[in-house]
C-alpha cells in the first residue's frame, strides 16, 4: 500500500551539455593601400568577438568575427602602426535539445597566435581559440513533504533554498559620440581600444531589471605630428532596463555583464581632422533570478504497523547567499627581464586563469595578469615585451553554510604602470570583481513511501518498555526506529529536549 503523500516542486539548473569547438584562423593578410609599409613586426593580437548565439532542437551556434591586430613599425617613418581584419566564423555543437528555457554560455580562450612577415605588405598568419559551449537549463524536480499511512513515522529536514525564477540572455547596445581632449592631437589611425563594463546596481522590480554601471572605454591611436601613441579613456554610463518575466523586488539577482564586440568610427571635425568618434558596443547580460523560499522534506521514514519500503534519491538544488560588485587595486612590480626600458609606449593587462575560493567571511580570487608593453629599448629601439604576473584580490562577503562555492568574473577596468629602473616598472591594475556566493545543499530524501501489509508488525512480539544505553551524540530517531518506537516518547519519557543524546546515559524506550 502506497501511502498519500503531499509534494511541492523546486527548480533548479541543470547542465544540459558541455563541449569545446576549436576555431582555426590561417589567413593571408595584406595591408591596404592606407597603410604604410611594415619596418618590423611588434605585436599580433586575435580577439574573437560572438554576434549571436542560438539553440535548436540538434544543435548549439555561435557566430561571430575574429579580429586580426597586427602591430608594427613602419618602414618610414618608424612609427608604431596597427592594421586590423575582421573574419567571420561559425561554431557548432550537436545537441539532442527537448527542454524548454536553455540557455547558452560561451567562454572564448585564445590558444595562440603567430604572425610572420612574407613581404612588407603581406603577413602569413595562424592561430586558433577555443569556444567553451555549456547548455543550460532550469529543471523542476518534485519532493515528497508529507505522507500519510498507518502507524507511519516521518524524519524531516528543513532549510532555505534558491528557487530558480528565470535563467536567460540578454543582449544590449551602447553607443556614444566622443570627442578627443582638449590639447590633444588628431587622429591618424587607431592602435588599440580597450572595454570594460563595471556594474554599479542591479534592482529588481515587477518582471523588470534596472542596471545602472559604466562602460569604460579605452583608445591607443597613433598621431602624425609625435613618434608615441596617445592614449583616450572615457567613461560612458549606462543605464539600461531589461524584461525579465516572474522577477520581483523579492528576488535575488545573479547579473554578470562582458562587452562581446566594439565598432569605432572616426569622423572629421570643421577642420577636417579626425577629433571625432562613434563608439558602439555591443554587450551581453548573464542572468539568473532567484526566490528565496523555506523548505522541508522527508529523509527517512518507517511504520511502526508494517514493514516499510522507501524509495530514496539525490538531489542538490542551490542558494544564493549573495553577489557584490566591487573594485579592488593590485599593485605589482614587473620585472622586464633582458628588455631595458627608455620610455613606454603603450601598456594593457588581461586576466587568465583566475580561481576563487570563499574563505574567512571573503571571497579570495587569485590569477594571472599578462601585462603586455611595447616600450622602447635603447639598444633594440620599439620592441613588443609580455609577461606574466600573479594577482589575489579579496572582496567581504559573509555567509553560512556547509559547502560554500563563489563565481567570480575579474575585468581589468584600467592600469597604469610608472617606470622604476631599466627593466622595472611599477603596476597598478583596477580590477572589477562581480562575485557571486552559492550554497551546495546535497539533499537525500525520500521520494516515496510504501507499507507491506502482508508484513505486520507483531504488537504481542513487542515488550512494553527496553531498557537502551545511549551513547553521547547518538540521534534519537535511530533509537526510535530500531525499536518500533517515536522521538517523541523518547522525548517524554526521559525528559529530553533535542534530537540526540547529549550525554551517555540509560532511556527507557516505550513502544
């Protein structure tokens, strides 16, 4: 005999498929007419940029261009000169798709890049990145809260959980038009930009998201009248409302924002100078709502009438504890090695490799910082140098619980590095920190719960009270089960407050 038994569902996320699609990029790459010829080759750069994902009931896509960024020295004028390509590709995982709601992340990795001179107007490129697709979807799973049955005696467990309120993608726009700063020369081409999105606030409200942060902006050109780049940062606020069906001021929010493309359009002022620019970025909002919710379950349960069969499983939905968004300075010294250094040129940072770990009331995440520099060397004249340095930020984020786990994005939002010696330079890097802090709840539960009622348990075989010797920690729901008994007669009977025996001592165990 099944007994009645009364459920409630509880979403969570679910890992539908995960895989790798490795992109090759071998290209003949030749400068347009514009550019001058190349002198010398400093630094080559791929940068894939994704324009679209989508998920089908066979397959996972992503589509999207790789920019090619070739550094150089002219052959002129010796000038440090960029020359850059778009190239579109298209990425592919097979997907056997029956679920509803999936959503698609894509992590990219740039695996290498070589870049050799055939002649000075054309190069000889190969390199690849790999594209890191996981499906993701919210699933429903069902749990037994009570049951019904004769003589049927429940064990349960309480705790706060996470319902899974929405999981989605959505994509926005950002554009503004810039001018150069006062005093600064015109433009004559573009060497490198840089962007960095830093969340302020996330507010939910009905079926509504309001995000307010910054975009920031970065632009390295290069100028006719001197032999060094000039450098440009602008900080262009943003202030952007997405739909989001089921979220209230009531949910927590787990928002991750990253700049997926930037177009840059130079526009002639009244002079007829390149002082004017049209930005456009194109960035992509993660997001996870949650509904904080109090739940109980049945872990165990018996007949003190029938034998009882149970029907066990495992689940491990989650709870968010919380996010923070923060900015955190690291400061390191870079030693340059063989490289000596007369002036700098030009200095960006990436972050690789980073892992965070919750520890103390912090999350602590450690990485790598490729500082990349194209400086000039009294003996070499402009060369390209790269080196890596190790970088730990903590940001606050106190929590309870038993298997705490952040998610952490770490963004470069700015550095600066000042020069200290022929082959040693001080750095600063601001870092924007998004972490997010999950709870694991690994729940065994019973899922159903069945008597045998051709299996009675005998009352006359039964003694009226056994006299047990508990030991200090033992539970009193084992006791209990062990001799057709309940916790509450245990409870009453030896004048017991809790759920296990403090202290080793005899109870008297009623039937």
């Amino acid at each position: 005999m099944e007994c009645k038994a009364t459920g409630e569902s509880v979403f969570a996320k679910e890992v539908l498929l995960e895989g790798n699609c490795e992109q090759a990029v071998d290209v003949d790459f030749t400068l347009p007419d514009y550019c001058p010829d190349i002198g010398r080759l400093l630094k080559c750069r791929l940068e894939p940029m994704i324009t679209s994902r989508e998920v089908s009931s066979d397959a996972l896509t992503v589509e999207g261009s790789a920019r090619v960024s070739v550094m150089y020295l002219d052959d002129r004028d010796k000038k440090i000169r960029c020359c850059d390509r778009l190239y579109p590709f298209k990425a592919s995982l097979p997907f056997d798709n029956t679920a509803d709601n999936v959503r698609l992340l894509v992590d990219i990795h740039v695996d290498y890049v070589n870049c050799r001179a055939v002649s000075q107007r054309k190069l000889d490129i190969h390199g690849a990145f790999t594209l890191h697709m996981t499906a993701v979807s919210a699933k429903m799973m069902e749990l037994i809260t009570d049951a019904e049955g004769e003589g049927l005696r429940l064990r349960k467990c309480r705790c706060e959980i996470s319902d899974l309120v929405c999981c989605t993608q959505c994509g926005f726009e950002i554009s503004e038009a810039m001018e150069l700063g006062e005093g600064k020369p015109p433009v004559s081409s573009i060497l490198r930009t840089g962007t960095a999105i830093c969340m302020e606030e996330c507010k939910a409200v009905a079926n509504k998201l309001i995000v307010k942060g910054d975009a920031i902006f970065t632009m390295v050109y290069v100028t006719e009248q001197g032999d060094d780049p000039e450098h440009m940062e602008y900080v262009i606020p943003f202030h952007q409302f997405f739909d989001v069906s089921g979220v209230d001021e009531n949910c927590l929010i787990d928002l991750k924002m990253a700049c997926e493309s930037v177009d840059v359009s130079l526009r002639t002022d009244a002079d007829g100078e390149y002082r004017r620019l049209d930005v456009d970025l194109r960035a992509m909002a993660d997001i996870r709502a949650y509904r904080p919710r109090q739940i109980e379950w049945i872990t165990d349960a018996y007949s003190v009438a029938y034998e009882t069969n149970c029907r066990r499983r495992q689940l491990k939905p989650e709870r968010l504890c919380s996010t923070v968004y923060d900015t955190v300075m690291c400061k390191q010294t870079v030693d340059t090695g063989d490289v000596k250094i007369e002036s700098l040129c030009d200095v960006w940072c990436s972050v690789s490799d980073s892992r965070s770990v919750w520890r103390d009331g912090k999350t602590v995440t450690t990485g790598n910082l490729a500082v990349c520099m194209i400086v000039r060397d009294p003996r070499q004249g402009v060369v390209y140098t790269e080196k890596n340095v190790r970088f730990d930020c903590a940001v606050a984020q106190p929590a309870q619980g038993q298997m705490l786990r952040p998610e952490c994005r770490v963004t470069v939002k700015s550095c600066v590095c000042t020069l200290t010696g022929d082959n040693r330079v001080e750095l600063q890097a601001e870092l924007c920190v998004h972490s997010s802090l999950y709870e694991d709840i690994p729940m065994k539960l019973v899922e159903s719960v069945e008597l045998d009622e051709t299996r009675p348990k005998s009352e006359e075989s039964r003694p009226a009270a056994v006299l047990y010797f508990a030991g200090s920690g033992e539970e009193l729901w084992d006791i209990a089960r062990e001799y057709n008994s309940s916790v509450e007669a245990i409870r009453a009977e030896n004048d017991i407050d809790g759920d296990c025996v403090t202290d080793s001592r005899l109870l008297i165990v009623t039937a």
